[in-house]
C-alpha cells in the first residue's frame, strides 16, 4: 500500500515510524480534535514513533530556518556519506506493521553518531549546503555528537533514554543541549520516543492555531502547544502537527490564505475563527494583532 502522506514533510513520509490509525470527527470532544479529524479526512492518518532519537535530532536541526525541499537533500546526503545508507533504505521499504525500526536503524544510528562527533566540519558543512546556515548548523551537529556520546555512550544508549525515561525529564535534557529548542525537543519525543500527547508547534501550527481560534490570538508558542495538547487526544498529537503543517503550506498559508478570496476555497472555512483575516479588505495580519 502506498503511504499517502508526502515525503518532504518533516515525519519523513513512509520513513517516519508512523503508524496507520483511525480519527472520526463526529466523535470529538473538543473543536480542536474536530479540526485535526477533519484534517484526518483530508490527509493521511497515522500515529507516530520508532525513529532514531539521534537522527531525529539531526534531521530536526537540519530543518531549522529552512524549508523541508531544503532540508530533506542535506539530510539524504549526510546519511549517505556518514551513515548506513542501506539500514536506512530497509527502514524505509519495510510495511510489517509489527516491524521496530530500532532494531534495523540501531546501527546505523550508532555509526551516525561516532562518524558525525569524529567529523570534519568544513566537509560536513559543504555535505549539507542546501540547508543552508550550514556552518552554524555542521558546528553544533558534530558538539551534539560529541555530547550524547559521551554522556550516553553511543546513539543507540541516547534512543533509550529518550524512548524509557520520563517525557519532562526528556524535553528538560534536550532543552539543555544547544541549539535545541521547544520544537526540536518536542520532535524528538514524538517521532523517535513515540511520545503521546506531543504536539510540537512551528510557525505553520502557531498561526493556525491562533488564526483559527484554538488558541489564544497572542499566544506564544509554548501557549498554543499548552493549549493543543489539553484539548488534542494523546495519540492525535502527533498527526495534527504533521496534518497542520501540511495544512499550512497548501491552505492557511501566512500572507494569503485560501479563505482570502473564496470562503470555499478552505476545506476547514466552517470551523475557522478567521482571526487576524480580513475577507472583505484583503487584509491579512498577526492573529495577536487583530482587533488592536
């Protein structure tokens, strides 16, 4: 079966450790698990987990500042020239529902995380160019490496911590680590600890949230992940960031959403708020600024 959701989003498509689940909007209990069921409806369904804590990380990082059609070639190319290309491949191609994608990544992950501590930065850099901020991003890869390895042993022992030990112990770690923030730590619990109840907010999810009335209009991030994670079921999280994010790029864009010039044009205009979007002047601002 062909995994409908797209490659270039930041769960990695069909490499992502998702797994198939089922959302009906005629049962939600709050608006905001109705949107993310109608996002259900309109996208893919699934739950996440079972990524590589190590390679989320870099791959999260990599994604900083920068677009996933960016980000996803630096990636590829980093793992091609310091990790196990083809334990990732078989990760990638298997469909066993029951498959763990540790027990093939574990490996490669522990290779990653030696090769990238032990590696040149200026090599490095130029390996993940079409990132972008390449040197800043090369730098505080190869100190990660370098951390996680020496606190944690190896990758593999850093996968176990983040997948056993206590979500805020987690999130309160990788906060510590630099250039780790809210979003790449919240990554990094749901998609390789699998982490219920996770709802990572970028600026795709921020603006939504606000514009659509989930949460409040001058909300910052943590606020409006504060506010998702109480109304969103644990096991939607994960989906409505992705869904969301997706959402974003196609409909709810910042400076013209579909709803700008045809309320029909949003699959989700019966259930927006519309803060901050002004139909009737084309006018489109901040949802914290609406109404100032």
């Amino acid at each position: 079966m062909t995994d409908p959701e797209p490659e270039e989003n930041i769960s990695g498509g069909a490499a992502g450790g998702g797994r198939e689940a089922a959302f009906d909007p005629e049962t939600a209990g709050t608006r905001a698990e109705a949107v993310v069921d109608r996002l259900g409806e309109l996208y893919w369904q699934k739950t996440y987990g079972g990524r590589d804590a190590f390679e989320c990380l870099v791959r999260t990082i990599l994604s900083q500042n920068t677009s996933d059609v960016a980000s996803q070639p630096a990636h590829d190319a980093l793992m091609e020239r310091y990790g196990e290309s083809e334990a990732r491949s078989a990760l990638g191609n298997s469909s066993g529902e029951d498959d763990d994608p540790r027990e093939s990544d574990a490996e490669s992950a522990n290779d990653l995380a030696d090769s990238l501590a032990e590696a040149d930065q200026q090599e490095l850099a130029e390996t993940i160019s079409s990132a972008g901020l390449y040197n800043q991003k090369s730098e505080r890869m190869i100190a990660l490496a370098g951390e996680i390895r020496g606190e944690f042993g190896s990758a593999a022992g850093f996968d176990e911590f983040v997948r056993d030990s206590d979500p805020s112990e987690v999130r309160d770690r990788l906060l510590e680590m630099n250039g780790v923030g809210p979003k790449t730590a919240d990554c990094v619990l749901l998609f390789a600890g699998g982490r219920g109840g996770v709802f990572p907010v970028d600026t795709h999810v921020h603006r939504i949230a606000r514009r659509m009335g989930l949460a409040p209009a001058d909300a910052d991030h943590e606020d409006v992940r504060a506010a998702l994670e109480e109304a969103v079921p644990a096991e939607k999280c994960g989906f409505g960031h992705t869904a969301m994010i997706q959402f974003g790029r196609e409909y709810c864009t910042a400076r013209k959403p579909a709803c700008l010039d045809d309320p029909d044009a949003c699959p989700l205009a019966d259930v927006c708020d519309q803060v901050g979007v002004y139909p009737d002047t084309g006018e489109v601002v901040d949802p914290a600024e609406a109404g100032e």
